[in-house]
C-alpha cells in the first residue's frame, strides 16, 4: 500500500507532468519543488514522533478507607494511588504535576465525601499559586455527595498544578476510588513552522 509521501509526491508530480509545454527548466523546478515537500514531510513525521507523551491519572488511596480533613488550613492532596503516569510528571510523594513542555493541558479531579460534623466537600485546583476551578458540595440533608470539575490550562515549563483541600472542608475514599485527579498535554505550543515560499527557491 502507498505511503501518504508517495501518493503526495505522485500527485504533485502528475499536475506537473499536465502542464505543457515541458522544458528543461519546468523539470528542474518540479524536482525542486519535491525535494522540498519530501523534506518538509520527514521534518513533520520526525516532530511528530519526538513530540512528548504526557499523561497520568491517580487515586487517592492506595488501600483502605478513611476521611482526609478537615483541616485547619488549605492543604495539597497527595493522591498515593498512581494509575497511569505517562512521562513521570506527576510526583506521587507531593500530589504535583510539573509541566515538562510549554503548551496546553487538560485536567479533571472528582470528589466525595459523607456530610458530617458540619464540613463541606470539596477541593479547589491550582495553577502555581493561582486558583482555577472549584468542585464544592455545601452541607445539605444528604448523607453522601459527590462533586468535581475540569480546566483546560496553558502552561509553561515548571509550572505546577494540583489539587488542594480547603480549610474546613473534607473528603472520604474507599475501594471504590471516587477520589482521583487525572491531566494530560493536548498539544505542545510554541515557534510555529515556517511556512512553505516558492520565493525561498528562486
């Protein structure tokens, strides 16, 4: 089966060969012309092999049960219970994503909690030190809830995002992992490339 290069080439060299009159020059500029198209296809196949993977997901516990909070003050959730970590930028020991690349990131973190001695449920992400979105589920009659939320985030190189506790607020995990904060690259940004001048070549 052709190769996407050889159909292109082929292609490009079939408009060329539809033209009449054929002379020498128009032969030399249609090779040209492919050598720069052969080059620029093996540039975008090699960019896209060497583009980084980035992707993690993970739970909070590794085992058990238990309630984490309420606490006193703002506090980084550690999520232990690593799922996937594509490129080992999520740090299981601290609960941090680290950006290795510039470019834009997907997030999602979920929660639940049991409504008890008058603690909310919720966790907040963060973006440095930067606040983005919040999952909040305020005290109600219900005994159980569940909350969570997502962004879609432009980092730099070394930029940190996590998930963190707010004071006074609570969540529970069990084996049913109802727990977790998940990320990944969806595309890298950064110089854009040159485009194609037939004015490069005269």
């Amino acid at each position: 089966m052709m190769s996407l290069l050889q159909l292109i080439l082929l292609g490009c060299l079939s408009v060329g060969l539809a033209q009449e009159p054929m002379t020498p020059s128009t032969d030399t500029c249609i090779i040209t012309e492919l050598k720069d198209l052969k080059a620029r296809v093996d540039k975008l196949e090699k960019e896209n092999q060497d583009r980084p993977k980035v992707a993690f997901t993970a739970r909070l516990l590794e085992s058990g049960k238990q309630h984490t909070g309420p606490f006193s003050v703002h506090t980084t959730l550690v999520y232990k219970d690593v799922v996937t970590n594509i490129g080992n930028n999520y740090n299981p020991a601290t609960g941090m994503f680290t950006a290795p690349v510039k470019g834009i990131y997907f997030f999602s973190f979920t929660n639940f909690g049991f409504m008890s001695n008058g603690a909310h449920i919720g966790t907040t992400l963060y973006k440095n030190d930067q606040r983005i979105v919040s999952a909040f589920q305020y005290k109600t009659d219900n005994t159980e809830d569940v909350s969570s939320s997502a962004a879609t985030l432009e980092l730099e190189v070394g930029d940190q995002v996590y998930v963190r506790l707010p004071a006074n607020f609570k969540v529970y995990d069990d084996e049913y992992d109802r727990c977790s904060f998940s990320g990944f690259l969806l595309f890298q940004t950064g110089d854009a490339l040159k485009p194609c001048n037939s004015a490069d070549h005269s």
